[in-house]
C-alpha cells in the first residue's frame, strides 16, 4: 500500500475543521487552524493566542467604494474620539491630497458641507496648540505660534518647493482660562528672496501694524515705511461732487480744488488751510464758511485806529 502522508495530512484537517467547537484543542499550539462552529468563523493559532482568519467586516463594499457607517475611525488611535482621528507620536503628520496630472482644468481641495436647518451651527476649521504632550499638556506661553495657513510654489524641476506666503496666529501672552490674547499676522515674499516677511499684523487689543510690528499707544493704524517706494500714503480721490455724506474726521482729496480736505464741525473744507476773512470795498466783512469773526488791533498811519472785526479762524 502506498502512504500518501500529504493526502492523509489534508483529509485529517478537513475532518477537524468540520467537527470543531469551541471546547476543541483549547490549548493551541502555533500553526493549528480550525472551525468555530459557534462563530462562524475561521480560526489560527498565532503568536499563542487564537485568531479570526477573515470573517465579517465592519466595512461594507459597494461597488468599487467601501463605507463605515458604525462609530468614528483610529489611525495610530485605539479609541478615536472623533470621526477620523490621526495619532503619531514626534513625527510631522499630514494628510495629503494630490491631484498627480491634469488634462483639463481641476481644482482639488476640501470641502466642508453644513446642513444647519434652522439651527445657527457653521462650519469651522480648528488649530489647537498645546505645550507638553497628550498626556500631560500645558498652556501655551507669550510668542508661541497657534496655527498657520500657508502657500507654497515649486522652485525648480524636482519636487522643491518655496513659501510664497502666510497667515499666522501667535499668542500675544500666556493663556489661561479667562485670558487668551493673540495677534493675527499676513506675511509675504518679496522678488529675490524665500522668505517670507511680515507685512500686517493685527493685534490683539485691535489696533493695526503696517510694515511695523510694534504697537504705537494711543494709535489705532501705525504705518511704517522707508525709501522711494514704501514713505507715503495715498488717500482717496474724487470730485467736489462726489464728496460721501461726512463724518466728522474724514479725509479726502478733491480733485475738482486740488487740495486736500476733512470734515470737521459737521461741513468739508480745505485742510489745513488759513481761515481768511476779506474786507471789502463797501465797508463790509466777507466770512468764510464755518469761520468766525474776531477782534484785531488795526493800527496805520492816518487812520483813527481802533479795534475792528478782523480774521479769525473756523
């Protein structure tokens, strides 16, 4: 008789898997495999523990997509809390979206889709920095930066890139439960250069820096700039006509009189300008609008002298 050891190995397996039960070869030894008839399910002895092989997952195939529709998903984290949760320990995580070639015009991105109702929920994008570690964190202190939006471009043939630009939050002090100051900065750069530099901030008492990140007391808009190009300011432009409803404060210039003007004491005048009252012929005083008249001391050769209406300022 000839032994075939393979087939016999084989049709003693088939026996054992289609008879097993859970109370079967409770004491596993690595390698074996078996049928749960109470699960189910194939089962492996591995590593010295028993094992599913395959069975029902909690992914469902429709078509080419799969979905999970039970409970919020764990990449590096045991017990997500959130929809999708993504957990490593000292490296740069990123998630990635890349559109590898285009043949007509696309535009990859994210989107954030919110079906409020009538409820007054919206849809937010969320930086939260923490000093310490997951398990044992602390406050965030003076100058640390909260967050960051940035835009990069490639800089040559290969796959480096230069930052064109920035969006920053940094924190304007330490936080605590009931202060959390920070400044918002816009940062740009300039041709002939890869660093970006800092051109606004916004800080966080409201006041604005431009080309300065210094807070001026007293001041609400500090501009600072040197050179040719960057030490001046240019105001709004338009004709006497189209002079807006004014506030008091206001300041234009008008093209129509080529003077600057403010609104000041409720009327448009010419800015800065001497308030002159005219005597004419006849005896009488002229007084410019919004002026008012004061006494001055004439005094001239032939005259009764005398004190007379003279020009005051409005």
């Amino acid at each position: 008789m000839i032994f075939n050891s393979k087939v016999f190995y084989l049709s003693l397996l088939y026996v054992m898997l289609a008879i097993t039960t859970p109370s079967f070869a409770q004491t596993g030894i690595n390698g074996m495999m078996r049928y749960n008839t109470n699960l189910n399910k194939m089962e492996v002895y591995q590593n010295g523990n028993w094992a599913n092989v395959g069975g029902a997952s909690q992914w469902t195939t429709v078509g080419g997509n799969i979905n999970y529709s039970s409970g919020d998903v764990g990449i590096g984290s045991a017990a997500p809390t959130n929809a999708l949760e993504i957990s490593r320990s000292n490296v740069s995580t990123q998630i990635a979206i890349i559109n590898s070639s285009s043949a007509a015009s696309r535009w990859p991105g994210i989107g954030i889709y919110n079906f409020k109702g009538s409820t007054a929920g919206f849809p937010t994008i969320d930086f939260k920095t923490y000093r310490g570690s997951e398990g044992a964190q602390s406050p965030v202190i003076l100058n640390d930066r909260l967050g960051v939006f940035q835009w990069f471009g490639a800089s040559d043939a290969a796959t480096s890139v230069q930052t064109g630009a920035f969006v920053a939050a940094d924190a304007a002090g330490a936080f605590t439960n009931t202060s959390a100051p920070a400044d918002l900065i816009l940062a740009t750069t300039s041709t002939g250069s890869i660093v970006a530099a800092e051109r606004v901030r916004i800080f966080s008492q409201g006041s604005v820096g431009i080309g300065t990140n210094a807070v001026l007391n007293g001041a609400i808009l500090n501009i600072r700039g040197t050179g040719l190009a960057y030490s001046s300011v240019v105001v709004p432009r338009d004709t006497t006509a189209l002079r807006p409803t004014g506030i008091n404060g206001m300041l234009r210039y008008n093209t129509n009189l080529n003077v600057f003007e403010s609104y000041a004491n409720s009327s448009w005048g010419a800015f800065g300008a001497l308030n002159v009252q005219t005597f004419t012929v006849n005896g009488t005083w002229i007084k410019p609008g919004a002026g008012t008249f004061a006494n001055v001391e004439c005094i001239g050769g032939g005259g009764s002298g005398g004190k007379q209406a003279g020009g005051g300022g409005g």
